[in-house]
C-alpha cells in the first residue's frame, strides 16, 4: 500500500509511488500531481515547504490550498 501524501503546491492529496513528479528540498522529499506544480515548487520551494510543514486543518482537502501558499508570500522587509 502506497503512502498518502500531499501536493505541497496544490495540497492535493496523493499516492507517493503514482506521483508524477517529485524532488527534495532541503533535505526532505515532496511529491508534486502535475508538470504545473512541480514548476511551481521549484520556483519558490521555500514558501511551499514552509506552508506544508504548517499542519494546517483541512490542508490536503482545500478547494483553493494556495490562496494560503499566496499569504505566506510576504515581500521583504
């Protein structure tokens, strides 16, 4: 049985072993659903992997997950 995981772009949730993209970002492994995401990701893989590691409630079941991603993106200071 394959482990459950989720798109840390979309927060779409997925199986590991049938995710078509994946890479590693700071020493932890993330799985993508889409060319789209993984793009995405590999444009601003801290923004991402910080909101994945944020534990959200109903992250994984967000109809819109990057509306969050797009707050956690604040210009520098």
């Amino acid at each position: 049985m394959s482990d459950r995981v989720v798109d840390p772009v979309c927060g779409m949730t997925i199986n590991a072993d049938e995710a078509p993209f994946s890479g590693e970002h700071q020493g932890s492994k993330y799985f993508f659903c889409s060319a789209e995401c993984d793009a995405k990701f590999k444009a601003d893989g801290d923004a991402y992997a910080t909101v994945s590691r944020l534990n959200l409630p109903g992250w994984g079941m967000t109809p819109e997950p990057e509306s969050v991603t797009r707050q956690r993106k604040r210009p520098p200071a």
